[in-house]
C-alpha cells in the first residue's frame, strides 16, 4: 500500500471512530486550498467568494422558486377556465328548466292526475315530474359546485400572481446583491500576490481515478473529468461551473434529472451517514445548504469551489461543515 492510501485509510478509519464516538470535529469554514497561514489578502478573498457563492445559490433558488409559481399560476388560469365554462353551461341548463317550469312542464300531483286519460298515464307523468324534479336538482347542485370551483381557481390564480410578482422583485435584488458581491471577490482577486493565485489555481490530484460500476459511478466519472475546469458564479458548463451546474450535469450526464441548486440536491435520493459515505454521494455544506460536492470515496469528494480555484478534489471534511449526504442510487 502507498504512503497515500495508507493516510487516507487512517483518515477514514479516524473519522469513523470519531462519528461512532459521537464527537463533533471542528470543521473549517474556508476553502480546503487556503493553509491556515495565508495571507490576510488571500483570507478576504476567500470570505468574499464564498458570501458571493451563497448569494448565487440564493439567486438560483428564487428563480426557481419562480418557475414553481408560474406552474400554479398556469394551472390555476386553466382551472378556472375550465371552471368558469362549466358554470356557463350550468346556468344555461338552470335557465332551461326555469323556462319549462313557467311553460307548465313541471306540474303538481293534483294536475298531473286531473289531465291523466289512464292510471298508466298518471304514472308515466309521476315519473316525468321526478325526473325533472331531480335533475333540476342535481343541476343546481352542480352549479354550486361549479361557482365554489371557479372562486377557489381565481383565488389562487390571484395568491399565484402576487407571489410571482413578489419573487421577481426579490430576484431582481438578490441579482444586485450578487452582482455586487461578485464585483468585490473579483476586486480582492486581482490584488492577490502571484503566489496567493498560485495557492488557489493548485489543480490537486489529477490522476486516474477508478469509479465503481452504476449511476453513481458514471456521475463521478463525469465529474472527475472536469477536473481544472473554472469556476465561475452562475456558470453551467460545459467548461465552468459553479458547485451546483457540476452535480446536476454529472447526474444528467448518467441518465439522471436532480435539481440545478444546492437547496434542491439536499431533498433528492434518500440520506446517509458520515461514516456510510460512498463514491457518487452529494455532500451538502454548511447550515443554509449552499455548497455542495460530489464524493470521490469516504475520504475525498470533488466539487467546483470557487472562482480563482479550478474543480479539483478535496478532502471531505476540510471543504466545510457537513450539513447533509445524499445518495441518488442505491
């Protein structure tokens, strides 16, 4: 065995230990390729990216929150279409039994038996005044229905609407906020020395990696092949990412649809444990869920980091606090 796979062996086992101890490990809130010992400058670009990467999460789950109301707003315009035109013809056939009423079509018992020629008639009459009687009924019980229908579509169609209008003021902001958080990172960026850009474009392992037979390991073959690819705030491909585009087009690319944010790939497939993680599992970061990489086995995990920083792999739990694992297959 290698000096490297034996550390990584000895990592695993110790972070095994230590989640079947129930001991919390302190886990760092900064890049895994910035040391402990950076400089100042480094540092602040790192805080600034990484408020700039939340904000861009941010941004994509209000559009997306968007999308998801004008879905209920366009099914709410065909419901209460739909409803608005079965009370049309509901009104239509009250307005008919109305009109047979004052024409003499709906006649008492005393009447019908008065102009009956035979008892046969009296009842062949009976029965037409019941049927009337009940579909005269069931008519304007369905004309309850159908108004009540159409009050409630144009209820939500109305709650939709407002909603929609809302998301898109509130994207509107949230596009300035990060366009200006952005700016600020990209500003820090360029007052870096040459060999605090160094530390950050530091591309990693780039070796040949064996992934294991399935989805999973399709996705993380996908993934693993954008290596030294760009980050860059927003991005989907196909040479730059954000942490979010990488996971959904490394699971598009084997077949399978997951949401585009961070937010959303922290519902999908079912939850694991810390120590039960395997290659091709999501790992969501931090407690608002904005970051996300993809596991490369119980140790490692690729992710798209941040902007000055290629997509590389990193060790699990120096990318940050985990908040969540997700396995897509299995």
């Amino acid at each position: 065995m290698s000096s490297q796979s034996a550390q990584r062996t000895i990592r695993a086992a110790l972070a095994a230990a230590v989640i079947s101890a129930g001991i919390v490990t302190p886990q760092a809130a900064a890049d895994p390729a910035v040391p402990s010992n950076a400089s100042e400058a480094l540092k602040k670009y790192t805080e600034l990216a990484g408020q700039a990467e939340k904000l861009n999460e941010e941004h994509l789950r209000a559009q997306d929150d968007l999308k998801a109301k004008q879905s209920e707003l366009g099914k709410a315009t065909s419901d209460l279409t739909g409803a608005r035109q079965a009370e049309e013809h509901l009104r239509g056939q009250v307005d008919l039994l109305t009109e047979a009423s004052f024409e003499g079509a709906r006649f008492n018992q005393l009447s019908a038996l008065l102009v009956s020629d035979s008892q046969q008639d009296y009842l062949n009459r009976m029965s037409a005044l019941g049927i009337l009687a009940d579909d005269n009924a069931e008519t304007l019980t369905s004309l309850s229905k159908a108004v009540t229908d159409a009050d409630d579509a144009q209820r939500r169609a109305t709650d939709a609407t407002d909603a929609a209008t809302k998301i898109v003021d509130d994207i509107a902001q949230r596009k300035s906020d990060l366009d200006k958080q952005v700016d600020d990172a990209r500003a820090q960026y360029q007052q870096l020395s040459s060999a605090d850009k160094a530390i950050l474009s530091n591309p990693g392992d780039t070796s040949r990696i064996a992934v294991p037979a399935g989805t999973a390991g399709r996705a993380l073959e996908y993934a693993l092949a954008q290596r030294g690819d760009d980050y860059v705030f927003g991005a989907n491909g196909p040479d730059q990412w954000d942490c979010s585009s990488l996971m959904q087009q490394s699971y598009r690319a084997a077949g399978v649809s997951i949401p585009r944010t961070t937010y959303g790939q922290a519902g999908v497939g079912r939850q694991v444990s810390r120590s039960e993680v395997k290659a091709g599992d999501l790992i969501i970061y931090y407690s608002d869920q904005h970051h996300v990489a993809m596991a490369v086995d119980g140790v490692r995990a690729v992710h798209a980091s941040t902007e000055g920083v290629p997509v590389k792999i990193a060790d699990i739990d120096s990318i940050g606090p985990v908040n969540v694992i997700r396995r897509i297959e299995g």
